[in-house]
C-alpha cells in the first residue's frame, strides 16, 4: 500500500526558504497527481499546490504564486515544494496526499513556521 511520509519542515524568518519533500513506499509517485496542503491554526486545510502525472502540469495557489515550486524528484520517488520568500502568513502544516481507486493517501505533515 502507498505511504507517503513528509520531511524539511522548520522555522524560518520571513524572506528565507525550504524545501518540503514527499516521499513514497510502496508505489512510484509518478504515477500519481501530488498535492500539498497547508492547515494554519483555526482554518481550513488548503491546496497550495498540485502536480498532474499525466502530463507533469503544475497548478500552485495565487497565495503562494511565484514564491512556491512543486516539482517532480523521480530517481528519488519523491515531489518537492519549494517555497521561497516565505511570509509569516506562510506558517502552517504543510501535507502532501494523493489518491487513486482505494482512496486518499495523506502524509503526516510537517509544521512550517515563519517568524522574526
């Protein structure tokens, strides 16, 4: 069964960088469509963004447009989202998840926090 387990996580000021990384077992992520969500305290969870595995088209949310990355890591079976100029509004946990005919596969998530 897929699992997908979340890594580069940390704290940052605002205007640093990190490199989230989704990695899987137990299928091969090119296979599928990743997205990343983000859940900051007291909202809803969100996409930020999404890469497609038919065609390897990327969509990333106008909150994050030209700061964020998403981006495929095959020899490493994982997908990456880079986030650049990272924000205080910025601060959450950050997911990756996919799906396919059994379901939705969640990673555990990673907090992201942004401060000075």
């Amino acid at each position: 069964q897929l699992q997908l387990v979340v890594s580069g996580g940390g704290e940052v000021q605002p205007g640093g960088s990190l490199r989230l990384s989704c990695a899987a077992s137990g299928g091969t992520l090119d296979n599928y469509a990743i997205a990343w969500f983000r859940q900051a305290p007291g909202k809803d969870r969100e996409e930020v963004a999404c890469i497609k595995s038919s065609d390897g088209s990327t969509y990333v949310d106008d909150s994050v447009k030209g700061r964020f990355t998403i981006s495929r890591r095959t020899p490493e079976n994982t997908v990456n989202l880079q986030m650049n100029n990272l924000i205080p509004e910025d601060t959450a946990v950050y997911y990756c998840k996919t799906w396919d005919w059994n379901g939705e596969y969640w990673g555990q998530g990673t907090q992201v926090t942004v401060s000075s």
